[in-house]
C-alpha cells in the first residue's frame, strides 16, 4: 500500500471519526519531508527542488542489520520511494561525475528539467 492511498482512505467511515487521514496519521508527510531533505543535502545544490510525491510499501529483503548492538540476519522491510527533482540543469545530474551516480543501484532518479 502506498502513502497516498492510505491518506485517500474515509476515515470517518472505517473508523467512525471525524480526524482526517493526515491528523490520524502525520508521519506519512513528516517521512516524505526528511526524504526531500536528505537528497537535498545529499546532492548539496541549491538549484535542485526535491520533491517526493509518494512511497509504498516494497518487498522484504533479508539484510544484516544490528538489534541492541547484535548482529542480526532476517528479512527487512522495504520502502519504493518516487522522488522527482527539478532542476535547471538535467545534463549535470546525469554526467558521470554526478553524486546521482554514486546512489546504490536500487535508487532509480529521473531528473526533469524546472518549469
């Protein structure tokens, strides 16, 4: 399921209140901000906008990763972030030298020129 769905549900019905999606659940945008932000000082440049319009839930993978300082092998929950960044200059986010090009190979960025 995916973040946009989740906050078009009517939660007046499903939940017999009257908070909407977004007050019952503010984290969804507070995680898109903090997407949006850490792009943003990763690629350190001013002329870029971040935007991230959704994310769904991905696939599990199994991964090490530490639980109260154990190492821990076993499936992990995936996110399938969409981010759009809008820049000026498309060409240099796609050159060989661009920090895009150092992202693991699971990100997929597709940089459309700014309005």
């Amino acid at each position: 399921m995916c973040a946009s769905q989740l906050l078009a549900l009517n939660t007046t019905a499903l939940l017999n209140t009257s908070l909407t999606a977004q007050e019952l659940m503010p984290g969804l945008g507070y995680f898109a901000m903090d997407v949006a932000q850490l792009l943003r000082d990763y690629l350190n440049d001013s002329n870029i906008t971040v935007q991230v319009p959704d994310f769904c839930a991905g696939n599990r993978t199994v991964a090490s990763f530490l639980a109260n300082r154990t190492l821990v092998n076993g499936p992990w929950p995936t996110l399938r972030v969409t981010i759009t960044l809008l820049t000026t200059e498309p060409d240099r986010l796609s050159s060989p030298t661009s920090p895009l090009r150092q992202l693991p190979e699971n990100w997929w960025v597709v940089a459309a020129p700014a309005a």
